[in-house]
C-alpha cells in the first residue's frame, strides 16, 4: 500500500537501528500509524528532510508498506512550524502523549485530526491555555467513543441543578450526589459543570474541570504516569525550588 502527501504530524519519536527514526505519526486518513524513516539521523550534506521530523510541524508525508511498520518514501511541510515555548511546549507534549496513549492504530479520526491541528494553532496564540486543553480532552474523550453531557445526570436523565454536587461514574458519566459530596469520592460542582457545558471554563471552573478531566482520563490511561506532566513538574521546580505549589500548574 502506498499513501502519498498525506496530511500529519509527528508525535514521537525515537532512534532506531543504527541511523533511523521510529516515528509515532498522526494522520488525517490513517489514524495513528508507526513509520520507520530510514538514515533520518545520517549526517547529509546540503541539509536533510529529516529536519523536519520534529513535532509540531504540518507535514505531507508519503509512505508504503503492509505490514504495521510503514516506511517513509518522501515528505514535505505542509505550514509554518508552530513555536511552542515553556508552558506551551510542555502542554503540546501532552496533547501528543495522549494521543499515543489513548488512539489505536489505523483507526482514522478525520475530525480529531482537525481538532489537533487547531488546538496547536491555540496554543501558540491564545492566552488561556487551560481552557485550550480542557476542550481538547472534551474533544479526545468525545471521539473516543467516552463522551458524556456536562448537563444531564447521566443515571436519573435529570438536568444538573447548579447547587447539587455530582460524581463521574464510567457507566452513566455524571451522577447526582445531592445537596453535600461524600468527602471520599471526588465531586464536582453543578454551577461549575454547567459553565463548562456551555464552553465557559473561567472562575471556578477552571480547577473543576482540570480536576473532573485528569479523574475521566485516568481511567483510560492506566497507571502509567503521563512523561509530559512529570517533565513540566521538573521544569517548574527547576524555575522556581523555593515555590511548594509552582508544580501544580503541570497539566
């Protein structure tokens, strides 16, 4: 099978052999796929394609193969490289981990892809880069086949009552717990599940739903701690050691 000028990014990638890349690669059509890029790390002279094997560069890529390894044949950029910097790398690193954790292979998400490439687009401009995040996980879990309403008790069919306070459940989504939450299980603010519901992620809400999305995404990631959170943890107190509270900003 041969692909050419597909739409893509690169999400990870690691050495392979003795001069070659192991991609981890999102595409438009093909979903989440794996492609080698054979002598990507060869020294070239008059400059090298595999420049742009990095992440968050737009890219064309055409490849081949049948089997679950593609191998790279040509590719080229497809826009301008997007500049992440600091907290906005570091967060672009997650979108990039959740997607390898969580999409199976060559399963092709066509509006997730979209998604992707406009949430990077967000990250690079605008200033709430919390509120960038949380629609993408809304989005992710969506595609994924988890979503649920932000609005609705997910067990009685009810509309959320901005007082009560509400559980996730994985088999019904949100749950009423009534007037007080039970002080062992995480809960969650009807006032606030109802602004993010309507797109509005700002007071507080905005630690409501960072706290409601890690408790929805755990348990589809596993135990394995996210790479990208512990690197901003380490970033953060690198920057600021005598601050107890600077690493809670890790996404």
């Amino acid at each position: 099978m041969r692909i050419k000028l597909q739409p893509a990014f690169i999400l990870h990638s690691r050495p392979y052999r003795d001069s070659s890349l192991l991609l981890e690669v999102l595409t438009a059509e093909q979903g989440r796929i794996s492609i080698v890029a054979r002598g990507a790390r060869r020294k070239t002279r008059g400059g090298s394609g595999s420049a742009l094997l990095q992440p968050f560069i737009p890219l064309l890529l055409s490849f081949s193969g049948r089997v679950d390894l593609k191998n790279l044949n040509a590719l080229e950029a497809a826009g301008r490289p997007l500049v992440l910097r600091a907290e906005r790398m570091f967060s672009g690193l997650y979108l990039n981990e959740l997607l390898v954790r969580l999409l199976h292979r060559h399963d092709p998400h066509p509006q997730l892809f979209a998604s992707y490439a406009s949430t990077l687009d967000a990250l690079a401009e605008s200033p709430e880069i919390d509120e960038v995040l949380r629609r993408f996980e809304f989005t992710l879990l969506g595609e994924l086949g988890y979503g649920f309403d932000l609005d609705l008790d997910g067990r009685s069919g009810a509309a959320v009552e901005p007082g009560n306070w509400y559980h996730y459940d994985p088999d019904y989504g949100l749950v009423a717990r009534g007037a007080d939450p039970e002080p062992e299980r995480p809960a969650f603010k009807g006032a606030d599940l109802l602004s993010m519901a309507a797109g509005e992620f700002g007071g507080t809400a905005r630690s409501t739903a960072k706290r409601f999305l890690r408790q929805v995404l755990a348990l589809h990631l596993g135990d394995a701690p996210l790479r990208s959170r512990e690197l901003f943890r380490a970033h953060v107190t690198s920057r600021h050691p005598h601050s107890p509270g600077a690493a809670e900003a890790a996404k």
